[in-house]
C-alpha cells in the first residue's frame, strides 16, 4: 500500500540525525504558522492581495500563503469559537511599501501608526524605515514595516 503524501514541511525523514551528523539548517528557521480565521479563503486571499504575494492550493486544512522566504501562513477555519486575535508582522522592501498602501486603501481597510490604532491614516517612521498596522478579516493584528526593530 502506498504511504500517505507528507505536508510540504514534513521531514523526509522522522529518525534524528546520528550523533555528529551534520544538520539541514545551520540556523533556527520559521517554517511556517498555522492562522485561525472565520473564512480561511477570504483571510488567506486578503494578506496575500495587501502584500502582492499569492494563494497557494489548499492542503488539508490549510489553505497556505507563500512569503516567498521559505515561510508560509497556513490559513485554517475556526467557526465554533472566537478567534484570538494575534499579531503578524512582515519586513516588506521600501520599493512595495506604497504600493501596500495603497492596496489596503483600495481595500477600504484603515491602517495606523501604531500598534493600538490610534493613528489612522498615518504610517510611522521608526527605525529609519516606514511601518503601518491594519486588521485582517478575523481580526488579527498585522504590521508592515521596512526596517526590523532594532533590539537593545
């Protein structure tokens, strides 16, 4: 009998690597993240729309969105209770910033300054890059920004 196909970001294999064995990464890498929403198409093809990026097929439950970075949002339906709200945040290049804007208020979505919402319309300028917040259709908190924070 045929095995079942493996979730693309199934290890080939499950046995640990023999002691001395050298790793696939030499880095911890975000693999992908499970995002809980209402409607996982309507969620998965909003983020992709604000960011230029696309929907990919559905697998299982999941209906993925591909950062293009290795890392994909693994949209997922959650009907029978609220979904707590989470935030996201996306290091996007300087050149697609404006055009994420503008996506988002061909939307109709609002976006802020800052994190609380308190700043509509505007977008903020720490780091010596530009960021913004906006709210996904399940309520999620997601960020643009140009710069990583720097940590202290």
């Amino acid at each position: 009998m045929p095995s079942a196909p493996q979730p693309p970001h199934a290890p080939a294999s499950t046995s640990a690597p023999a002691s001395g064995a050298e790793s696939r990464t030499s880095v911890v890498q975000l693999n992908h993240t499970a995002v809980y929403a209402v409607d996982r198409q309507l969620s998965a093809e909003f983020i992709a729309a604000v960011l230029g990026v696309e929907v990919s097929a559905p697998f299982g439950p999941f209906l993925p969105v591909d950062l293009g970075n290795g890392v994909t949002l693994d949209y997922c339906e959650k009907r029978d209770e609220p979904i707590q709200s989470q935030h996201y945040a996306f290091l996007v290049p300087e050149e697609g910033f404006d055009d994420m804007i503008s996506r988002l208020e061909a939307l109709g979505v609002t976006y802020y300054a800052d994190p609380h919402h308190t700043e509509p319309g505007r977008v903020n300028g720490w780091f010596g890059g530009r960021g913004a917040y906006f709210e996904d259709p399940s309520g999620h908190n997601m960020e643009i920004m140009t710069r990583p924070y720097v940590r202290p």
